[in-house]
C-alpha cells in the first residue's frame, strides 16, 4: 500500500522532473517535450540508458555531513529508480559511493562504500535484485562539484547509480 | 690514513664505524638536545671535499652541497656561507686549522677526500670536527659506484647528525607519495618515489588508474597501496625493483588503508563489505586473511606498534571517528582519543613512545600526537586540510600534506607536502615536481 502510494508519488515528480529538466541534463532539443516512458520523443533519450534514468528517476541522492541514512527525498528517488530498473529488466547499475572533502582519505572510503550500500539497500527492499546492483566508492576522490564550500560539499556527499 | 680512528669500508655502501677518541675531553663536548623545543642552530662549516682531478673536485663540492642542505632542512644546523671560509682544505691536510674556522664562529667543521678508484669507483672520506675542543669527533671511508653519490652524502649526513644529536639520523631515505595532477574532479594520481631530498623523482605508475595511500615495507624493496585498476577498489604490492604490481586484498568486498606488519610478513587492511568496514591481517606467504575486528561500524587506518604486539586504528563504533588500540590478533580494543573533534590516520611512532594522526575539529585540520594510552595529546600544525601524518624513521620529524581550499573553477587546492619537528618548529614544504599527497617515509636504506 505504502510502496503504491510512493510509485504514484514517483510516476507525479517523473512529470514534473521532465517538465524541468535539472541543470546537468544534455541540452538536446527543446526542453518540456514529451518524456513519457523515459523521456523518447524530441529529446532522443534512448530507453534504459543513463539519460533516460537521469531523467526519468534522478540519478543521485545526498547525503547529510558524515551520514549515510536516506532522507525522505532521497527515498523518493531511489523509489523512482527501483521503478525505472523494474522497467528495464535486463539494466544492471553501478552505484557510486562519494563524500566531500572534509573528512580522511581512508575513512571517506569506508563512508562511500556505506552510502552506496545504504542506497542498494533500499532498491533491493523494493524488489530489485541484488544480484543486478554493484557497489563502489569514491570516497573524496571525485566530486561532483569543484570548490570548497557547503554548496559544493553538499553536491559531493552522494550516491550515483549508473547504468552499465 | 688510518689514523684518527678511520676505519676504510670496503662495502658497497657499507659504513663500519668505530671511533678512537684518544682521551676524552673534560669539556662538555658539542652537543644538541633535541628533545628542547626552540633550538639554536649548531654553526657548522662543510666545505667542499677535496680531490684532484677535476671530476673528483666537482663531487666533492657536490657532496658537500647536498649534507650541507640535509643538514640546513633539520633546522639543528646552521651551514656557514663558504665564501667566509678562511683556510681551503686541500688533500693534504690531514688536521685543520682550527684557528681559521673559530674565527668564523664555526663550531663544527667537515672535512674530506673525493678520489676516484682503478675501478672507476668513488672512495669518499670524511671527518668531523669539534672546532672548540680541536678534536675528531667522527670519521668515516665508503666506497660506491658514481652513481650512487648522493646516498654517500645522505648517510654523511646521518653520521653528523647523530655525532651531534645523539639521535639516529633520517637523510638516507626515501619517500614514496601519491603524484597529482589535472582538475580535481578528474585528478589523475600516480605512484612516486624519490629520494628525501626530492632528489630522484620518478614515476612508478602511469596515471591510467587511480591510485592511493602507498606504504613501504620494512625493507623498503616493496609497497603496498590501493589501486583501482581492475575497476574496483584492491590493496596491490609493488616490488620497486622488478616493477612488478600484484593484487593481495582480492577477496569479496572493497580492501583498502594497507599497512606492512614490522616484519613484513602480513598486511592488516580494511575491507568494506554490506556497509561495514573491519581489519583483517592478510599473511603475505599463504595470502590468507584473518579477520581482526567484527563491528558494524568504520574500523580502518591501521598501523602496527613497532614490535608487532599492537594495532592503532580508527573508528566510529562509538558514534564518531576515533582512535582505538587492540591486539595484534584482534580482540577487545580500547579507546584512546577523548579530546573534542574527530581523530584519524593514526601511525604508531618508530620508537614506539607516540602515535601521530589526523584531527578534524571545528572546520580545521590538525596534525597531532599522543601517548599510546592517550595522555599527552600535542598539535603541532593546523590547517584547512592537514593530514596523512608519517613518520621519519627516527621517530623525530613528521611528513604529511597540506592542501588549500578550492574555488568553484577548481583553483587552489593544491596538495603539497610538508615536515615538521615533534617540537612543532621547523614546518617546511618538501618540494615535488607536480601536487603531492599520501607521503610514506621509508626505514633507513642501510
């Protein structure tokens, strides 16, 4: 019941995700296009592919300073990524595990790892098999965002799953 | 030549050592403390050693040139300007004029002979010399390939300081360190190593993989480190002399944080596996793994104490990043940071009596030291990122690296490396060709 009400909630944000495509999105074609299943149409995302999962679920979830739970809207995207993998069967993904600069080398390599577990944990509590999601980490080694700053930071402490 | 206590090595690098002072002088004799903490600089003369022909006399100014900077970089020493010098020591002088060099307030003095053997081998012989008492204070022979000079005026170096300190030297060693280069979201990461000095940098690995955290073994032939080469996370071994690179952590899960045993018979690592990071000890000979701790938290950094009983490491079982001390067989371990901030990277001292390790408090970094059982906590240097403390094999300077922060277009940033005192003086850049992390010191080469 619970589940059904996050996939709905997903299938509404999937909407309003492709209506305003996020900053890192490929410019191709006009933005707002039909997405439909996975954003085909105008912008010539191909299905099951990296794009069409950027696009369709989000590709990342953040995380707090030196934490690995999921928050509530990390969950909802891992909720449209279990989703979109439920679509595509035969995908198998990859999540990366990454943190900001502000810790040690070594221990930001275990941090990485527990953020990319904590993230596999919750696809396979929704049904995706584990056998289909690998784990890697990053540690501090290569952020998203350069720059020493919270904003940057921020945009550093993820998960990304990526498609094989 | 065999007077004055000189005993003519024969070994390759070999420095047998005996010295005859033929009676003690009743003054206190030179002498630095240093476990002080400010020191005044011992005034030392090193003026070029003596040769013949003109090869011999341009390594003997460049042996005198690199103890000179080895001695300088301590900050225990003050090499005096040569053009200063009153007497030009000549081959054949065997005693100084003592007179010459008090003028100049020097109170040490090295003296000696380059000469070219049949074999094309260099012969190297030196002297120091306590300006104030006129008295030999140590002296010694070696016999190398051409090649191989500059280890010649590392292990001079070393015999100086430790006449003058009491203390084993530092200066025939090498550091080996993670080479960086590129924007830093894309950083591209090489092995190196060279000499301390900065001296004979060369590159181990190409930058294809991203590499980490390399260690020396006890002997210093082989290191261990991280590598992402086959695209996931694995502690490898590199064997410096064949080159050779072989994975050793390949069991399930990511292996990372490699450190050797001090005898170089096992490897104690993390490994990471459903989100939990424990310590294992991997025999190197039967390649098996023993686990060491069984926790649901980060347990990583580990380094042996210098006899092999114990294991420093950090964790966050407890809630936050701190240090605790556990049999080298694993078992129960005990706290033993409680000071404010998080605490990182331990690395047990050489000679036992410190861990050094990496704070994180308040938004600043600090590198710091304590006593095994966790009194005595010292910061000796605190920066926007400070970390990855190593230690000289004397137990008395400490290399780590600094980094600046970045702005959004990737500039700063930087990491360099850095030395410091256990006193907390004498913080210096130890200059590479590119940015430079992740420094591990090497025993002694001897």
């Amino acid at each position: 019941m619970h589940a059904r009400i996050i996939s709905l909630l997903g299938a509404l944000l999937l909407l309003v995700a492709c209506s305003s495509p996020p900053p890192e999105a490929p410019p191709a074609g006009p933005p707002g296009g039909p997405g439909g299943a996975g954003g085909i149409g105008s912008r010539n995302i191909v299905p099951g592919s990296q794009q069409d999962l950027e696009a369709s679920a989000g590709d990342r979830i953040f995380f707090a300073f030196d934490r690995s739970d999921i928050s509530p809207e990390a969950r909802e995207i891992l909720a449209r990524q279990a989703d979109w993998l439920r679509r595509y069967p035969n995908v198998t993904v990859t999540i990366e595990g990454h943190c900001d600069e502000r810790g040690t080398r070594e221990y930001n390599l275990a941090l990485g790892e527990r953020r990319a577990q904590a993230a596999k944990n919750v696809l396979v509590a929704a049904g995706i098999p584990a056998a289909r999601i690998s784990t890697i980490s990053y540690g501090k080694e290569r952020p998203a965002v350069v720059g020493s700053t919270e904003e940057a930071y921020a945009q550093n402490r993820r998960a990304v799953t990526v498609v094989n | 030549m065999k007077k004055n206590g000189f005993i003519l090595a024969g070994a390759l690098i070999a420095a047998l050592a005996t010295l005859l002072h033929a009676g003690a002088p009743a003054r206190a004799e030179l002498r630095i403390d240093i476990t002080r903490g400010k020191i005044e600089p011992v005034p030392i003369a090193i003026p070029a050693l003596a040769g013949s022909a003109a090869n011999e006399t341009q390594a003997g100014q460049d042996l005198a040139g690199v103890v000179s900077a080895d001695l300088e970089r301590s900050g225990l020493f003050r090499p005096l300007d040569p053009r200063s010098f009153i007497q030009n020591v000549s081959v054949a002088d065997v005693q100084p004029r003592f007179g010459d060099w008090r003028q100049i307030n020097a109170q040490a003095l090295v003296t000696g002979t380059v000469k070219t053997q049949g074999d094309g081998r260099l012969r190297v012989e030196f002297r120091l010399w306590d300006v104030f008492a006129e008295q030999q204070l140590s002296g010694y022979g070696y016999t190398t390939t051409q090649q191989n000079w500059r280890r010649i005026a590392h292990i001079i170096a070393d015999e100086i300081y430790k006449r003058i300190t009491g203390e084993e030297g530092y200066f025939d060693t090498r550091i080996v360190y993670v080479s960086e280069s590129g924007p830093p979201d894309k950083r591209v990461k090489r092995l190196a190593l060279m000499d301390q000095d900065g001296a004979n940098n060369r590159y181990l690995t190409d930058g294809r993989t991203l590499v980490l955290t390399p260690r020396f073994s006890p002997t210093a032939q082989e290191i261990t480190y991280l590598s992402y080469a086959k695209g996931s996370p694995r502690v490898y071994l590199f064997n410096i002399d064949t080159g050779q690179q072989e994975i050793v952590g390949d069991f399930p899960g990511m292996t990372f944080a490699p450190r050797f045993s001090p005898d170089g018979n096992r490897v104690v690592l993390s490994r990471a596996e459903n989100g939990v990071s424990n310590l294992f000890s991997l025999d190197l000979r039967t390649r098996r793994p023993t686990r060491l701790t069984d926790s649901q938290a980060i347990d990583t950094s580990p380094s042996f104490a210098p006899d092999g009983s114990k294991i420093v490491f950090n964790s966050d079982r407890g809630g936050s990043q701190q240090l605790y001390i556990m049999s080298a067989d694993g078992g129960e371990a005990r706290r033993i940071s409680f000071g404010s901030g998080k605490y990182g990277t331990p690395v047990w001292s050489p000679r036992g009596d410190l861990i050094a390790f990496t704070k994180i408090e308040g938004g600043s970094f600090f590198i710091g030291v304590m006593r095994p059982d966790g009194s005595g906590e010292r910061l000796l240097t605190r920066d926007f990122l400070v970390e990855g403390p190593t230690w000289a094999p004397n137990g008395r300077v400490l290399m780590y690296f600094r980094q600046s922060p970045s702005d959004s277009r990737g500039h700063g940033g930087s990491p360099r490396l850095y030395s410091i005192d256990l006193t907390g003086s004498n913080q210096r850049e130890v200059t590479t060709p590119m940015d430079a992390s992740d420094p591990a010191w090497s025993p002694l080469l001897r």
